[in-house]
C-alpha cells in the first residue's frame, strides 16, 4: 500500500495527531489519539478492527 501524506493539524506540535494520508487503493488512514470515552465511541460507527 502507497500512502500520500494529505494533511495534518497544525496545531499538534510535536505530536502531528491528527494526519490523514490517501491510499493507493482508495482508501484513507487517519493517525489520530485513542478514544475509550463510551459516550465518543456511541457517536462513531467504527468496524472491528479499526
């Protein structure tokens, strides 16, 4: 899998979270922070593994 670098926030100095990078194949990959907050996770539709 390829990745091209699209973005990031500028304002994560040193961290670079969030970044957000497209694939060769379509899809994209989104570095970011983890989320164990039940109520932020109820919000979100995220498929096992992910």
């Amino acid at each position: 899998m390829r990745l091209t670098f699209i973005a990031k926030d500028p304002g994560s100095n040193p961290t670079g979270s969030p970044t957000l990078y497209r694939t060769d194949r379509g899809s994209w990959v989104v570095q970011g922070w983890v989320i164990d907050d039940p109520a932020t996770l109820a919000q979100m539709d995220i498929p096992a593994g992910e």
